[in-house]
C-alpha cells in the first residue's frame, strides 16, 4: 500500500488534481503517491500568504507571541524528530544516523530565530533638521517563496522560515519534487504550533511549472532559492517579472588544503566527512583535494583504506555509513562525469563502480581520483556525489592558487599546524566559509553563503533576518511655524 500526502495552503490539508511517485532511493521502487501543486494551487497559496499579512490573527501578533510560535515549532520537531528522520531516509536515502542528527540542528534554527523575532529592531536617525525627528521602521517584506533542492529539505526550510517568521512575513515553500515527504510531513507540525491560516504554505510539485509560478507571482516580495545554478538563473530571469529581493545559496566545488605539518588522523576523517558524509549530496563537500606533496602518499593511503572500509547499505540501519543517491538521474550524472574525467587523464585510486549485491538502489562505491590538473570534468564540475578529485602541490602560493581556481565559492578547509599560515589562508582564499582544522561545522548562529556560482545572500546568524525585511523611514515635523516656501525642497 502506497502512502500519500497532502499539501498545505491556507491552513488546510488538501489533495492535489495530479499527483506523483515517489521512489525509495534504496531500492529503486515507488513508496508514495506526492501531490503536484498547479500553477492554480501556487496562486491560491500566494494569495492566502498575502491575505494573512494584513489579517490581525498574524499581522498583529507582537513580536514576542511570534517568537512563541517558533519556540512551540521547534519543540515539536524535536518531539517528532524520530518520525521526520525516517521519512526522510526513506524518501531521499540520506542515512538515518545523519537525518535524526540534521533534525536536531533544524529544532535549534528554529529555537534560534525564536529568541531572535523580538531583537528586530528599528532605529532612530539625528538627523540634519532641527525641525524633524526621523525613525526607522523596520518592517516584514511581505510574501516570500521558498525553494529547496532534495538533499536536506527540512533543514535548507528552516533557514528560510526561521528568519522570515520571526520577522513577520508569511512563506510559500516549495519542496523538490525528489523526497518531499519530510517537508510535507513538517506542515503537519506548523499547522499543530499554532500558526494562523495562510502565514505558511507548503507544496511540492515540478519546477517548470510550480517552481515557475511561484517566482513569478506578482504578489511575492521576496524569493529564497537553494538549488543549482542553472536553476538559479532561471530564477534570476523570473524575478524579473515581480522585482522580488533574490538570494541564491548554489553549489561549490570546494577545495580542502592539507599541509605537510597536519595530523594525519584528524586530517583523513575530516576529508572522509567531507566528501563521503551524505554520499557526498552535499553543497559544501570537499569535493577537491589538494594535498602537499610530502604528506601526499600518507594520506591517500590512509584514505583509500578509509574509504573501502566504509559500511554501503540500507540507510534505515543505524549502522550504514553511507548510503544510496537520491535518483537515479544523480547517479547516472556521476558516472558520466567519472568516465569523462578518467578520459581526461584523472587515474582511479579507489572505487568508481556501483555498490554491488545491494538490488536496484542507487548505490555507488566511495571514489578518490587523482587529477593532473584542474581540466578534468571531475574537478571543475560540481557531481554532487561520492567522488574526491585529489591534486598535489609543493608550495602555499601554489595551494591558493589552486583553490581559487574555480567560479564557485562556498567552502573551503585548511589543515595545518602552522598558526601563522593559517591566518594567511582565511584571508587569501575565496569562499563563504574557512574551516581550519575541521569541516562540515555549522551553527545557526554563524552565517552561510558563497562567493562567484556559489550564491548571493547568506542564510543563518542575525544579519540573515534583516534580509526578510525592509526599513521604512519615518519623518515628523515637530514645529508649529507654517511650512515656508513650497517651491524648494525641504
Ligand atoms: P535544482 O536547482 O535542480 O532544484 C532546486 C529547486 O528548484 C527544486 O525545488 C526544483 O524543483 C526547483 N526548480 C527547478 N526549476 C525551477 C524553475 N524554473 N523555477 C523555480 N524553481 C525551479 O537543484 P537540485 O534539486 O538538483 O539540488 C542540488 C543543488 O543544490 C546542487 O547544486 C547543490 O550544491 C545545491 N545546494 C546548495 C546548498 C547551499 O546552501 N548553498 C545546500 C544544498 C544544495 P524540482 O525538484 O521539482 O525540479
């Protein structure tokens, strides 16, 4: 028996007119029918978010009743974090050791920007007028629509939500088309929380025409995009029909820099979180390696041992490291770019092939390739899979410059003991995020975004909630003289 699920538009559960199938990644079979929202269901959507705006149940709240109502949503996807993680397993094949972790950090986003909705403050301006007092406004931008890709849905929602609710705008999210189910399944909890109808509305349905909908309605304000970049410049060109405030969080290419004087230990587990955490569908994946040549065989060794080492399989048991990718099409892109790459030159150290005995799923062995230059397919272009392209070099300019030799920039992680040297890699490399002698860390205090492909805008920390808002600015006359001379400005 298929499962179904609903969508939510104006605080109402409801079936779609057509729906999808969705595919278990782990076995390649369907497991549940999705609803595929019409351009219709995004208008009604979109007009109940902006109703809800101006309505008192929501537009009146003050800023500490919405800061509760994050508080409540965040507990609730902590008491349902068991049910929201095996849905997500099964509906995108990301192992559950790392969704019920995920979920966790979803709960504290949420928790974050709760205690964050009544620090939004205004401001007010001395201004050059003995006559005048002048105040800022800080005000919600009004509609938002929210677009996730597949990997990560209930966290890359919560970025989005967690800032625009605690800064009053009301959202119209669009789940991906692949492993909607946890998002879907959340609305259940929004809906539970308290929220008033239309402040949040959730969907799924295909890009071309729920996705297209969405960026172009008249009455959105405000659109944030994860996903690709081809995707992004198509919603770039949409945005042209609302003049919607964009921000972009893309792909990365990103470099991992390991210096002869780093633990070797430390060094290899962190470049295996990196690129084989998630079967490597993961936007900040160490993606490139680049090694100095005199720790260079150490560590591949080591890596290569590593990754063999790594239990493939059902991504339900507690004890699979790695499991399948989340569609077939994923898998289908890896090879090719794998196959172009060995073409180019790259040589393969270890796996390349699908995982064997494990069915129909989507399973593909950890692969490490050593690359002679930045040509080959699989170090200028982002696979989104479990492929680390490995490239030596002798000296720090030569690290940098190897680095930085990509349009993306999202991350980037350094590995040495060298503390000066160190601090001069923060500074020269270009990426959103520099981790020294760790990766993959994130907090819903620090903020996150690239540079180049990689996007526009960050998402997380303060300075992210003033992204859902615009200042209006405030003039008061204070004399009582009548206004002189009305040809002149004032
Ligand atoms: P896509 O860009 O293909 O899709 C992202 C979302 O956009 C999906 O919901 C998709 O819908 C939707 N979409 C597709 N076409 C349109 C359109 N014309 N108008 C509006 N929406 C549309 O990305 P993937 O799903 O393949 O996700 C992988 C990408 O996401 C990678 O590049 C990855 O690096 C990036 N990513 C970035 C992160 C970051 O924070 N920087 C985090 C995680 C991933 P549908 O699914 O129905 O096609």
């Amino acid at each position: 028996m298929l499962k179904s699920f609903q969508q939510y538009i104006d605080g109402t559960f409801e079936d779609a007119t057509t729906t999808f199938d969705s595919v278990n990644p782990a076995t390649g079979a369907v497991w549940a029918k999705m609803p595929a929202a019409s351009a219709a269901d995004v208008d009604r959507a979109v007009q109940a978010a902006h109703r809800a705006l101006s309505e008192p149940a929501w537009a009146a709240l003050t800023a500490s009743a919405r800061g509760k109502l994050l508080y409540r949503l965040a507990d609730l996807v902590a008491e349902n974090a068991q049910q929201l993680a095996e849905l997500e397993t099964a509906d995108t094949g990301k192992i559950i050791r790392e969704t019920r972790s995920q979920i966790g950090y979803v709960a504290e986003y949420y928790r974050y920007y709760a205690g964050v909705a009544d620090k939004i403050q205004g401001a007010y301006l001395p201004v050059d007028k003995p006559d005048m007092e002048v105040f800022l406004r800080r005000e919600p931008v009004g509609v938002v629509a929210g677009i996730v890709p597949w990997n990560s849905q209930l966290f890359l929602s919560a970025v989005k939500l967690g800032p625009a609710l605690a800064a009053g705008c009301t959202i119209v999210l669009k789940a991906s088309e692949d492993g909607p189910a946890p998002l879907l399944a959340f609305a259940r909890l929004v809906h539970q929380a308290g929220f008033p109808a239309g402040v949040v509305n959730i969907l799924t349905g295909f890009g071309a025409d729920c996705g297209q909908a969405l960026t172009t309605h008249p009455l959105v304000s405000r659109i944030a995009f994860t996903g690709g970049p081809e995707t992004a410049r198509h919603i770039v060109r949409n945005s042209a029909e609302n003049l919607a405030a964009t921000s972009l969080e893309l792909g990365g290419k990103s470099p991992v820099l390991v210096f002869d004087d780093a633990d070797l230990e430390s060094v290899s587990n962190a470049v295996i979180a990196g690129i084989f955490a998630a079967s490597g569908q993961s936007c900040v994946a160490g993606s490139r390696l680049l090694v100095q040549r005199g720790m260079r065989e150490r560590l591949l060794q080591r890596l290569i041992e590593k990754a063999r080492a790594i239990r493939i399989g059902d991504p339900q048991d507690v004890a699979t490291e790695m499991g399948p990718l989340a569609t077939r099409r994923q898998r289908d892109h890896i090879e090719s770019v794998l196959k172009a790459s060995l073409a180019a030159g790259a040589v393969l150290l270890t796996g390349g092939e699908r995982a064997a005995g494990l069915g129909e799923g989507y399973y593909f062995q950890p692969t490490i390739v050593d690359c002679p230059d930045a040509q080959v397919p699989s170090v200028a272009q982002e696979l989104f899979g479990p492929v680390l392209s490995v490239m030596t070099f002798d000296t720090e300019a030569q690290a940098v410059a190897l680095a930085n030799d990509t349009r993306y920039g999202l991350a980037s992680g350094v590995f040495t003991r060298d503390l000066t040297r160190a601090h001069r890699l923060t500074r020269a490399l270009r990426a959103g995020i520099v981790w020294v002698n760790t990766y993959r860390a994130v907090s819903p205090i620090v903020p996150f975004g690239g540079y180049g492909l990689s996007g526009l805008g960050r998402e997380g920390g303060l300075d992210a909630v003033l992204e859902y808002t615009r200042t209006k600015s405030i003039w008061i006359r204070t004399s009582d003289e009548p206004i002189a001379d009305p040809f002149v400005m004032r």
